[in-house]
C-alpha cells in the first residue's frame, strides 16, 4: 500500500497568499481533501520539507510541530475491522484548525495556497459540466462509482472494477499523468502503525516478496498516488488502499497492456509476462506519450435510461437535488418536467444515498449508522462511545453503494455503459 497526496478541489489561486482572514482560510482549505494523515504522507515526498523552508520560510520548530501533529493523528489508525468513530469532515476541520495554531493566519494560508499550487495543472484541470466524455485519449478514475475508464480518442475502449482509498487516505481529485510503468516494483514501508511490524519501516521490501503490497506493476500517477496490483478480489468495489487505485495482478496487466497501447508504445501480454517471469528484477519503461489520467469525484451519474446515484463514501456532500439538476439541464431535461413518480424516486434515492460510507447521514442529518439503525438512540451513542479513540480506518460501505432511478428522457443519453468491463472477477 501506498500513501496519499492530497487532493485540493480549489484550483483558483489567483488570489495573493496570505491576504484571507481567518475565516476564509478554514473555508478554503474546508473544501479541499486535506487532514492531518494527508500531511504526513507529503512529508515522505523527497523535496516537501525542503520546499516548506525555502518557499514559505517556515522554520524548524514549525516543521517539527506539523510533523509532530500529522504522525499523532496516522498512530491513532490502524486497518482493524471496527470503522473509525471521527468523520472525514471532521478531520479535515481537524487538521485546518492544527494548521492555523502552529503556522499562524498569514503562514498557514500561505501553506494552502504551496499545497495546491504544488499539484495543480494549469494546462489540464478538471471540467466544469459534470459527467464529462471526453475527446483525447486519458484514464477516467470515478471514486464514488469504484470504476477506471480507458478512453482513445474520445472512445471508451476498456472499464475497470477497482479498489480505492480508505475515506481516512482519500483518493485525490485532479489531473495527473501516466509517464511510465515499472514492472516488479520494490517497496519501502513507512514508520506508520498499519505496517503492523511485518517488516521494518524504511526497510526495503524486494519485488516478488508476500510482503510487498504493490503487486507485479505499479503505475505512478504523481508521487506518491499510484495505480497498481496486489489487490485480492475481494477488495474491489472497496476501500484498500491509503490513496491510490487498487487493482488486482491480473487486472493490471491487462491495464498495462491497454495502457501502454493508448500511449503509442504498446507492450505486449507476452512482453508483460516475460517481466515478470523476472519477478525479482524491477525494470521501468517510459511511456512515448504520457497519458492523462482524470481522478473525479461523481456521485451522479447520467447512464442509458437513467441516473446513477452513488454514496457519497468521502462525505462531500454532492448528493444533492441541485448536482441532481445539474446532471439533468446538460441533457436539456428540466427536474419539473419528469414524471411525478421519477421525481419521487429521485428524491428518496438522494436522500438515501447521502450517507458516509459507514451509513451516517450528511448534510444536516442527525449522526446515526444504517448498521444500527433499530437501535435507541442510547444504544447508539453507547456504541459510538466505545469505539471512541480506536480510531481504525473505514474499510467497509456499509449497505447499499448505488441506487439507479429510471428516466425515461434518458435513454440514449448520458456517460457511457461500461465497455469490457472487467470486474477482477
């Protein structure tokens, strides 16, 4: 497993850094990806810290106490099967309010404003409409829908079932690039608790051990974020990673070979397979054209026939009627104009899949999980209190990840069916 970048969804830098008020910067940095595990995985990037002193003139005991803060926060998770009792929104408050205390107003909106800086790409940013096709060839990651999409000039050619971050190591959103494959990759384990003592931290584990998570090929997708094997079936259509796109063996050399074909430098089921008959041997090739990859966040989906509505399993709050209408008017459909009994279905399947991955409503609702949902409201709390501080990842959706709602002025329209679809099974 590998660690996670953070994700920021404001690409609007513009503004001078350091000029917002309090208020603004805990706004901003509200609506990105970012907690305190998300920092901590940064400062495994060679040239973060270094960065941090040289650009924001941050000094030692500042870079101490972030470093201090975003390992205390990672101790307290583990990958044990009881979810995690703090929210996502939660700790993201967590870790702005951490931010501001150590840096200060001006330095920790300063620190905003490096971190998307940092990962922003000024020639390729997200679409604005939703549920976008595009025209070029790239990789199309969907979270919430547990699905990659291999596109070649605008044409939808392979899909794939995959496995994603845990909500507490969430898969980022923005454009990346694929610029190489490396075949047999080496492992070096974090100083983080979910190493759970297997091997040591820093400790290099070769390719074609057990112990090594990464499986046969890994694809980097902007350090540390990656594409790769090693993933049990099981795992797909799950949380399994700490902030990349988990496949499993045979899934990603099927997606090697589809990847390097897209590229201009095909490599063959063969070629692949003579790699790794060298299980111990890491080798990289580089792609002759990098190849874009799209990591998106779409809880609503527009499909032949119908909406697909997704749980929103990193707790952002997108399933909403206005997303819902939005989905709706880029197909030229108005909300008022479906039937009274879409319209009914539309609304109960928002409702109910505005749910975090363990069943707590969002947006307003009162905190309950779906798992416990006959209890008393006493025995809830009582449950919550005694997974108080264990502070485990989420590996589980907790009931029902899709509801799809029939509308009749869809069919025809919409994201394309799933092509090839190979669902690891």
């Amino acid at each position: 497993m590998s660690l996670v970048l953070v994700g920021c969804r404001d690409r609007n830098t513009k503004n001078e850094p350091g000029s917002e008020n309090v208020s603004t910067i805990k706004e901003q940095a509200e609506n990105t990806d970012f907690t305190l595990a998300l920092l901590n995985a940064l400062f495994y990037e060679e040239d973060f810290e270094s960065s941090l002193k040289s650009e924001l003139q941050l000094n030692k005991k500042q870079i101490s106490d972030l470093k201090e803060a975003a390992s205390t926060a990672v101790e307290k998770l583990s990958e044990e099967d009881e979810p995690s009792s703090k929210s996502f929104k939660e700790s993201i408050k967590q870790a702005t309010a951490e931010i501001v205390r150590i840096l200060g107003d001006h330095k920790a909106a300063q620190f905003f404003h490096f971190v998307t800086a940092r990962y922003a790409d000024e020639k390729n940013t997200l679409p604005l409409e939703p549920n976008h096709i595009p025209e070029d060839t790239r990789i199309i990651v969907n979270a919430p829908a547990f699905r990659m999409d291999i596109f070649q000039q605008g044409k939808l050619i392979k899909t794939y079932n995959i496995a994603i971050g845990y909500p507490e190591f969430p898969l980022p959103t923005g454009i990346r690039k694929a610029t190489s494959i490396i075949f047999n990759p080496t492992w070096t384990p974090p100083d983080e608790p979910w190493v759970k003592g297997k091997v040591s931290p820093g400790e290099k584990v070769p390719a074609g051990s057990k112990l090594n998570p990464l499986g046969p090929i890994k694809i980097p997708i902007g350090m540390p974020s990656l594409i790769h094997g090693g993933k049990d079936v099981s795992k797909l259509g799950a949380f399994a990673s700490h902030g990349c796109v988990g496949l499993t063996d045979l899934q990603v050399q099927d997606f090697t070979k589809f990847l390097s074909q897209v590229s201009g430098s095909p490599i063959s089921a063969e070629k692949i397979a003579a790699y790794e008959n060298k299980d111990t041997k890491t080798e990289t090739v580089k792609l002759k054209q990098p190849v874009l990859v799209e990591l998106r966040y779409e809880t609503i989906v527009a499909e032949d026939g119908g909406l697909h509505i997704f749980r929103d399993v990193y707790e952002r709050g997108t399933n909403t009627i206005e997303n819902a209408t939005r989905v709706l008017d880029k197909y030229n459909i108005k909300l008022e104009n479906l039937s009274e009994q879409e319209r009914r279905s539309l609304t109960e399947a928002l409702e109910e899949m505005n749910q975090d991955a363990r069943g707590n409503k969002i947006a307003g609702s009162d905190l309950q999980g779906s798992a416990s949902a006959g209890d008393s409201a006493e025995e809830r709390a009582a449950d919550k209190e005694d997974r108080k501080d264990k502070g485990q990842v989420t590996r589980k959706v907790i009931g029902q990840k899709e509801i799809v709602v029939t509308v009749s002025a869809l069919k025809g329209k919409g994201y394309p069916l799933p092509v090839a679809y190979n669902t690891g099974k």
